[in-house]
C-alpha cells in the first residue's frame, strides 16, 4: 500500500550543498556508465499540482550532463495524439539503449488528470491501470530500468503555493479547481498508484513540501536505483509462464492442392473485380467515420504476400493507406523495445497501414534462428495480444493474415523465379537455407495463431497454392471485416 503521507524535514543551507556536491559527481559518474550500458533508463517525474515537478527536473538537468539526458513533457493531448492510441506518444519517445530519459506528465498521470476531467470513467481508469502494469513490465522484462516518483503535497501547502503566484502570470484557474476537489483527486491518486506499483516498477512518494528535501531525495531514489541496476550482470526479468491457448490448434504443413481444386481464372478476375469495387467504397466510409485499419501479413516465402497486398490497394485512395515493408531492425530500432517501431507506424484515424512482415518476427524468424531467447519469444505472445488489444480499444480494425503453402509449391516457385528475369531478385541462398528449418517454423506459426488469434485480433490462414483463390480469399475476408466494424459503428450512433 502506498503512504502519501511522507516527512519533509529542513535541510540546512550548508548541508544541502555539501550533499548535492557529493551527488552530482555520483550522478554524472552513474551517467556515463548507462551510456554504456545496451539497455535504457526511464525516469518518471509526476505528482500532485504545484508539487515541485518542473523544479525537480530542471535542477537533475543542471546537476547531470544535459547532453545525454531527454526530457519528455506532456500537456493536454494534441490533435495527432488524439487520432492514434493512448500510448502511442509515450512508446514513440521512448529512450534507446545507453540512454536516459526522464517523464513529466506521464501516462499514469495522464490517466489520472483524464479521470479527474471526466474525460474517462472509473471503469476505463481500472482498464487503463491494468495496460499501464503491462506497458512497464514489457520494458523492464525486456531489461530497461524504471524509475517513478511521485511528489505529492498536502493541502495547506497546496493553498500557500496558490497564495503566492495568484497575481502572477503563473497562475492558471484550473489551480483553484485543484484546490477545491483537492480530497477527491487525492483518493484517485492513491487508488491509481496502489493499483500500477508493483514489485518491479514501484512508486517513490517524495514529500514536496520542501524544496531542498525534494530535491535531493529524489536525486538520492535515482542514484541507489541506477547503482544496483548496473550492478547487475544480466537484466532481471518477470517470472516466464508458459503462455496458454486463446484459439485452437491450426495445422499448418499443408499437403500439396490438388489440381482439381483449381479455380477457373476468368471466374476469380471477375470475382476478384467485384470485391474490390466493394472495398473502396467501404474505405470511404471508414475514412468518414475516422477508423484506423491495421493488417499484417505473415507467411512462407514466395507465398504470395506481395501480390495479395497489391491486389488489396490497387483500387484505394492512395491518401488512405500505407504499405510498411519490414526488414531487419536497423540500428536504432535493435536499440529500443521491439514493439517500438511498430507503435511509430500505427495509423492516425480513418488511415490504413499495411505490414508485410511484423511484430510476429519476434516468435517466427527471431525464435527459430535464435535471435530472442525462450523468455523474449515466449514474453512476446502477450506482450503481442496486449498491443493488438489497445489498437482495437480505440476502434482499430485489426486484420492479421498467414499465407500457406505446400513444401512442394514453393520449391517449385523458387525454382521458376529462377528461371524469370524480372523475379530472380527475390530468391537468395538464404530462401533455401529457410526451407532446412520447415518443421521448426510450423510448429512456430502453429504455436503463434493458436496464443494469439484473438477475437478482437483473429488470424485468416489462407491457402496460397493458387495465387487467384487466394487473393479472393483475402479481399473477402477484409470486406466482411469492414462491413462488420462498420455495422457496429453505425449501431453505436
């Protein structure tokens, strides 16, 4: 249970500065240690009004070196901020690895002033929590240090700092609102903190009350935690638990089709015109109701994902969507949290992104090569349904797509790429070392749908031994998609 009741005695002058002389030089030493470090620090500064937040940080600015040290400041959510998902500003400002960034207005106390606000509802705070815990593990799971201190100041205090800058330009009327709701908004601070302090990513509470006290406590918090988090050989990490089955089992190592299956070409053109004629009308109307789509598209090589893709978006508004190729993480992105890159191409409302390829890496190519360890790719199936959750909590259309095929069928396609001029770029000795690995990436893919096909994220596993059945199959299943999210909007007006 967290106290907000915490002492705030005097510190002399003389005594002040002789702690603070010792404390800048550990600071700066600490400092230069993260930078070296392949991991980042995140320092969250919130607290109540007028609680000594902006002094606090700009006295740790002047006492460490500015240079490698960022500061993030939120106001009230911007134009941007409100067409993307809540955390989307808080993961696109997320230090790198050997960095330092320290938060003002953070997610929890964001999440604290919307309630307060009336712009959320203690149902949604609760839900909120709940992402937050989440959002935190997934950073320090990954290895990142978290650091968060409250400042919190009674009441008294409170009305003395109105007092004081009531005929200034640094007073604002949402200061007497603080004041008078001043009991309510304290039990929401103290529900919300008990509720997002875990063992790991625990909330400080620092008295604000007294400048120099402040100051030097939180400087004193900051210290110890970077002292044992660099101690440490190898990043702590959460408990790993097998994840459980959220939809059945599929079986993915698909027997050859048959060439009576075959679809008639003329018929699936026609069909195919058909849908996409449909689709561009329900884009439309996605548009006008400021829905966000997300697809990903995963599959086997030479599967058709490209195509499929291209088929999708030659009849939209080329303004309404984008295609993100993924590749392998460039030196910035393998700095960060996987998932970041992601969340930095979330579309705004009513714009689609396309990925070919996606956060699915982390427990396709990184588990089977060897790229994440067991924890990391076994982490990742929730951390995944998390992510995906939050995109549709703010009525994002989430569509996820594994193209299938035969062993036999692409082998037969990298052959014949081979043996095209204008394909031979896209089969590389690497496409044929991949096909040595086949069992271990069917039971990878196996095990990603059955832990992460959601029914607010499902995965559509499409048959792509014929290229023209299958693209039908994917406009079809993104048309049904549309018309049903659009049903439930109009329903909802």
């Amino acid at each position: 249970m967290i106290s907000l009741s915490q002492p705030a005695p005097k510190i002399p002058k003389e005594e002040y500065k002789a702690r603070v002389r010792d404390l800048r030089a550990e600071l700066l030493q600490l400092q230069q240690q993260v930078r070296h470090r392949n991991k980042p620090v995140i320092i969250v500064i919130a607290g109540d009004d007028r609680s000594g937040r902006h002094e606090t940080i700009n006295t740790l600015s002047a006492w460490m070196d500015p240079r490698f040290l960022s500061v993030n400041a939120y106001g009230p959510s911007q134009y941007e901020d409100d067409r993307k998902p809540f955390f989307w500003r808080f993961w696109r400002d997320l230090p790198g690895a050997g960095q330092i960034a320290i938060y003002l207005r953070d997610w929890t106390s964001t999440s604290i002033v919307q309630y307060l606000n009336g712009e959320i509802d203690a149902e949604k705070l609760r839900r909120r929590e709940s992402y937050i815990r989440n959002f935190e593990q997934k950073h320090t799971d990954d290895g990142a240090l978290m650091i968060k201190c409250w400042l919190h100041i009674g009441e008294d205090v409170l009305r003395e700092r109105l007092a004081e800058v009531r005929d200034t330009p640094y007073f604002d009327v949402k200061d007497e609102l603080a004041l008078k709701n001043y009991p309510h908004a304290i039990e929401a601070i103290q529900n919300t903190l008990n509720a997002t302090s875990t063992h790991r990513n625990h909330w400080h509470v620092v008295n604000g009350a007294d400048d120099r006290h402040r100051n030097l406590q939180v400087a004193e918090i900051i210290k110890i935690q970077l002292q044992q988090w660099l101690a440490q050989d190898t990043p702590q990490s959460s408990e790993s638990i097998e994840p459980l089955p959220v939809a059945p089992r599929p079986a993915i190592n698909m027997a050859p089709e048959s060439s009576d299956n075959k679809p008639d070409k003329s018929d699936a053109k026609a069909r195919l015109k058909k849908l996409q004629t449909k689709l561009r009308k329900l884009t439309f109307q996605l548009r006008e109701r400021n829905i966000p789509v997300v697809m990903a598209f995963e599959g086997w090589d030479a599967a058709g994902k490209g195509g499929a893709i291209r088929r999708l978006v030659a009849p939209l508004d080329a303004g309404f969507y984008r295609i993100k190729p993924i590749a392998k993480p460039t030196e910035e992105e393998y700095a960060h949290h996987y998932l970041w890159r992601f969340w930095r191409d979330i579309p705004q409302n009513g714009q689609m992104t396309l990925f070919d390829r996606s956060w699915y890496g982390r427990v396709l190519v990184e588990r089977v090569e060897g790229f994440a360890s067991e924890t990391e790719w076994l982490r990742a199936y929730k951390e995944i349904n998390d992510f995906e959750e939050q995109l549709t909590i703010h009525n994002c259309v989430v569509l996820k797509f594994w193209l299938n095929i035969s062993n036999q069928e692409q082998l037969q396609r990298f052959q014949d790429r081979e043996q095209t001029p204008y394909k031979q770029y896209k089969i590389t000795d690497e496409d044929y070392r991949n096909r040595e690995r086949w069992d271990d990436y069917v039971t990878a893919v196996e095990d990603m749908i059955e832990r992460t096909s959601t029914p607010h994220a499902p995965w559509t596993v499409v048959s792509t031994d014929f290229k023209d059945r299958a693209r039908v199959q994917v406009l079809e299943t993104v048309v049904n998609a549309f018309k049903a999210r659009l049903k439930v909007d109009s329903a909802t007006d």
